[in-house]
C-alpha cells in the first residue's frame, strides 16, 4: 500500500532530470516500484517487531514474513496506481512529482497489470505461512490490505478520488500494519502496538498530504477531490501540522501512561528536522515541494529507527 496516489512516498527524480530508460527494461520496472516508497512498508513491520520484543515475544521468522508481504504488497499497490492514475487522467504532462512508468510509456498498461498479478501472487507465498502462524485474522489482513491497495485508485469507487486517502494510509500503514506485526509475534494486541501505530501511520499520512498539497490543481482536472482540493492549502498545512503533533505526543504518553523506559523519548530527537519540514510546506509551492516529500519519508523512516530501538533498548 502506499501513500501518493499511494503515492510518491520518497523522491525519484523529476521527468525532466531523470536519465533515459528504454521501455520495458529493468530499470522501467525498477521505477514501476517506487523503491522510495518502501520505506514505508519497511518501518511498521520494525515498529511492531520492536513492540513485539519490549513485550518478550519476539520472533525472527513471522517478523520476515511479515517484512516481505508488506513490501510485495506495497510493490502491487504501486503498480495498481501507476496504470490507473495514467487510466483516469491524473498523471499527465503536467505533473509535478517523479516520473509514472505507465504514463510515460515506459510499461505499457497490460504490462503493468501482469506485474500486479504477479506480485500480488507472490505475496501470497509469505501470506499462507503468517496465516498458519496467526490464523484468520491474517488471512483478513492480507485480503483487505490488497483490496484496499487496489481500490485506493482501482475500481468503482477509488478512495483517493473522494478524499479518502488519508483515513486509508493511517489505517493500513499505521493501526493494520503495525498491529498485524505484532500479533503474528505476540498472539495478541497489547496497548503499546495500538499506539506505537499512531506516529507510523500518522507520519505516512503526512507524506500524503504532501503529495496532495502539491497536486491540487493537477488533481481538480483529473476528478481527485483530495482533501487538499476540498479544503485548500492552508488546511493541507494544518493537518501535516496535527499530525506532526500526533506523532511526537506517541512517545511522551508511552512513557507517561504506559509506564515504558524513557528511551521510547528517542524520536524526538528528529523533532527539528519536522519543524524545518512544516515551515517548508507552508512557504513553498509546486515542484520545490517533492523535496519536502522526500524528507518527509526520510522523518518516517528515522522516526521508525529511533522508536523502535528505544522500544528494543527499554526493554518489557
């Protein structure tokens, strides 16, 4: 799953300065998968495993599971919205972000969805093994997770057309995927994966609004009623802002209400680092912006190194 239309969870060069690709090579397919956005399949898995460790319980096999299903699932969700955002009008000449393979001819539509089928396919490989650690409820992960992911651009009802977005990534990338992981581990839920979620999914969402906040006036041709279209810029800044905030109080109350180590305190460590961001966002506009969505996926990722090894280091 992802966050840019699931979008641009990282920086890949722009059209205009990216070297040529020939169409159909590896190096197509290899900008087909975002690699950028990885990372945000990478840290929920570290966090719930990190989770999984401070509650005693943790495992090295369903925590690689878990790892490879989340990437190849967030490699089909990239590809199902490289065809459909090219299919329904939203990546065009006039896009600011990185180059979309299928709308610069590089892959061709029915190429594309033969590497969805394909990956969706082989996530099922890590799935079957999760579901016979943790039972239905990761068979129901694992479906909605693809279904979702599809249906984020695909499909009747796409839920980044009518300002759905940001419910979806917070959902999936934080409370599913965080909470998933620990469960294969754990066996259960416990409090501390429900709200070491929150800064995950949070953090993921902001890179969206990013996206979103950059985008608008390319999504309102296209029929994406983001909420950054609905509600104009200034509302976009505002809920990067609120959930910076979320992110940062995730820590302090894991330590005020929860009881755990003060090392948990680590992330706000890179509280600079997403202050520089926020006034980014609200001074710049158009292309300047893909860098503040860049750094925006490296806050996550260096969030995600930080929590969870004060998690690790605080111990049960």
């Amino acid at each position: 799953m992802s966050p840019d239309k699931t979008a641009t969870l990282g920086s890949l060069p722009s059209a205009a300065s990216a070297p040529p690709v020939r169409p159909g090579s590896v190096r197509a397919w290899v900008l087909a998968c975002r690699p950028a956005t990885l990372t945000a399949a990478v840290v929920p898995v570290a966090v719930g495993s990190a989770v999984a460790h401070a509650s005693g319980s943790f495992r090295v096999l369903p925590a690689l599971a878990a790892l490879l299903g989340s990437i190849l699932i967030q490699i089909a969700t990239n590809f199902a919205n490289d065809v459909f955002d090219h299919e329904k009008g939203a990546d065009t000449e006039e896009r600011l972000g990185p180059t979309r393979a299928t709308a610069t001819g590089l892959l061709t539509p029915r190429e594309v969805r033969m590497g969805l089928a394909v990956t969706i396919a082989l996530a099922l490989l890590p799935g079957l093994y999760l579901a016979s650690v943790g039972g239905w409820p990761i068979v129901a992960i694992g479906i909605t997770s693809i279904l979702a992911g599809i249906a984020y651009t695909g499909g009747p009802y796409p839920l980044g057309y009518h300002g759905l977005g940001d419910v979806f990534v917070f959902l999936f990338f934080g409370l599913v995927a965080v909470c998933g992981t620990t469960f294969v581990q754990v066996g259960g839920v416990p409090s501390l994966a429900l709200l070491a979620a929150v800064p995950v999914g949070a953090l993921a969402t902001a890179i969206l609004v990013v996206n979103n906040v950059r985008d608008r006036e390319t999504d309102v041709k296209a029929g994406k009623r983001t909420l950054a279209v609905r509600f104009g810029r200034r509302a976009g800044i505002l809920e990067y802002a609120a959930l910076l905030a979320a992110s940062y109080a995730a820590p302090v109350v894991c330590v005020a209400s929860l009881g755990r180590s003060p090392w948990a305190l680590l992330p706000l460590v890179s509280l600079p680092l997403a202050l520089g961001l926020l006034r980014a966002l609200a001074t710049r506009e158009g292309r300047p912006l893909n860098a503040v969505l860049a750094r925006t996926a490296m806050l996550l990722l260096l969030f995600g190194i930080l929590f969870s090894v004060g998690l690790m280091v605080g111990g049960a």
